[in-house]
C-alpha cells in the first residue's frame, strides 16, 4: 500500500511498537523476517504501551486486584486482569513473554476449568467468552483443550437469526459482536467446518443490517464513534475489521459503514479517537446497572489523530480495496 510520507513517518517514527509491527506487515507487505518488522516486534512489551500494562501487572500473575477467584481477574472494569489481557493480544504481545504467558495460564486455569462450566458450559456468556477466545487465539493458545471447548461453546450459542446476544434473547444484536471476533482471530486450521459455518451465518446477520442499525433502524450515536480500546463494546469499525478479515470487504452491504469511516478522515490523512468507552447513549441506562466501580482506559488521548485508529482505519479500507 502506498502512504504518504508524512503519513507514512507519523506511523513509522516515533512511534509505538504495536503500530509500527501492524503498520509494517498489513499495510506495507513487509514480511515477518523483515529487520524492521523483527525489531517491532521485538520491542512490543519492552517499550511503548504493552511495556506500560505489563510493568502494573502483580507478582502473581494478575492486574489490580489480587485474589484466588475469577471474580478478581474481572474486576474492576476495565483494567483487572481479563481487561489487560485483552488489549496485550490486541496489541501484539503473546505467550512468548513469560508476563503475558503468566497471566494468560492464570486465566485459563480459573476460567477453564471443564466442571465449572464459566468457559464453554452452561455457566459461558457470550460477551466473555467471545473476548476470552479471541485473546487467547491472540496470544497463542488456539491450540488449548480449554480455548477449542470455548470456541465449540460459541458455535452452540449462536441463535437462529445468525446473531449472538450476550443477555438471554431469542434473537441476536449488533451489540455481541465477540464471536465473529474470536472466530477471524483463530488460525485457519483451527476454522473447523461448525466455525466456518457459523462465521457464515454471523457475517450475513450483521451485512443484512449493514454494520449499523437493528430494531427501528435508527442511529445509536456510539456505533458512530471511533474508540479503543473497545472491551465488549461495538461500533462500526469493530464492525469493518472482523467483516474484511474474514474475506467479505468486497460486499456492497458494507457500503455504508465504509463510507462512514472514509468520512472520519481528517484533513492530514489521519482518524481520531473520538471516545472511551463506555460510551453509552444519555438514555441507555446500562452504566446504572454495574454493581462495582469501572476505570475507562485510554492508549492515547480523546479528540486528538490516533495512530492505532489510523492504522485499524487503513486496514479495513486496503481489505475492502478502497485504500
């Protein structure tokens, strides 16, 4: 792909590893044995952002709140241990590190355990389990029992509409996006026919409606703001990114959702973070119900050009082949 090159220098120089490695393999074709790409990649947890998260993490393994349940790698939201977890894989950072492999054995063993039911049993919640599968593919553990259950779990737990929901419904929503997620993370040699299947199913559901709208078809003002990191919430980019990496950024029901993420373009080439989440509606009542406190976490900061929105925006648009 061909950047400009102060696009180009923004992304390159100066900045954080993570970006840099993206920027390198998915934008550029740079490939993994590449010194550039092999300097990045080795610099991710040693400077930059996930160095940051994994310099908080405890002695034992976990972030924020010690303790020997699964409550306490949960909470508080969104910086205890499943939070941190997740944006590691996002950012590139795998089992390799023994930190994140700590953390990532910790919360499998709590989460995964086959009689507790919490990861890929009747106790599984689609939210959850969605992020817990995506980021452990992320980190490399695609090939653990307990990660290949969990997994099964969310083939099992889509709905006849082809939706997922993390609450119980008949029918599935925008909002449970967790699945499809995990499933274009997975290797595909771990896309078993059920997976294939159900990554079908899932990415007519959300083409039908465009990325965008369901029930009356009005606008949800958050789905058209530009965030990271996402936790379990969705919005149109969170959309384009799971759509175009399991091969549909040729659809014309993605239209829409393109044109709303080529319209955030600012004048220098460059997107912005619009919002932390959570970033709810006024009248979506949903923070009323939290029971503990939640800390919004942020890479970079709100109304300023985002290199990693930047980045995730050029992606979607070279899959989609409007680069």
């Amino acid at each position: 792909m061909s950047l400009s090159p102060e696009l180009r220098s923004w992304l390159l120089v100066g900045s954080d590893p993570s970006v840099r490695y993206r920027v390198l393999r998915e934008l550029l074709d740079r490939p993994e044995h590449d010194a550039e790409v092999r300097a990045a990649r080795q610099e991710i947890g040693v400077h930059g952002w996930a160095a940051e998260i994994l310099g908080h993490q405890l002695p034992d393994g976990q972030w924020v709140t010690p303790g020997n349940s699964r409550r306490d790698l949960y909470r508080p939201k969104y910086s205890a241990t499943n939070w941190s977890l997740i944006v590691l894989g996002d950012l590139g950072a795998d089992r390799s590190d023994p930190r994140v492999a700590r953390g990532a054995e910790l919360f499998l063993e709590r989460f995964g355990d086959p009689a507790d039911d919490a990861f890929g049993g009747e106790g599984s919640e689609v939210c959850i389990t969605g992020n817990a599968v995506r980021t452990m593919a992320r980190l490399g553990y695609s090939d653990d029992p307990r990660v290949e259950r969990a997994t099964r779990w969310l083939v099992s737990a889509q709905k006849p509409d082809g939706g997922w929901h993390c609450w119980p419904s008949e029918t599935g929503t925008l909002a449970a996006w967790e699945a499809l997620a995990a499933f274009a993370a997975l290797p595909p040699r771990h896309r078993t026919p059920e997976v294939r299947h159900a990554i079908d199913r899932g990415l007519e559901f959300f083409l039908e409606r465009r990325l965008l709208r369901e029930g009356d078809g009005s606008k949800y003002a958050p789905w058209y703001r530009l965030h990271y990191p996402n936790h379990y919430y969705y919005d149109a980019l969170v959309g384009l990114d799971f759509a175009t990496a399991l091969g549909r950024g040729s659809d014309p029901r993605l239209s829409e959702a393109l044109e709303w993420l080529e319209s955030k373009r600012l004048a220098s080439g460059r997107w912005p973070l619009e919002a932390l989440q959570p970033d709810v509606a006024p009248d979506d009542d949903y923070l009323d119900h939290q029971r503990t406190p939640y800390y919004p976490l942020g890479l970079e900061f709100v109304g300023r050009p985002s290199r990693w929105i930047t980045a995730s925006a050029l992606i979607v648009l070279r899959r989609a082949g409007r680069a």
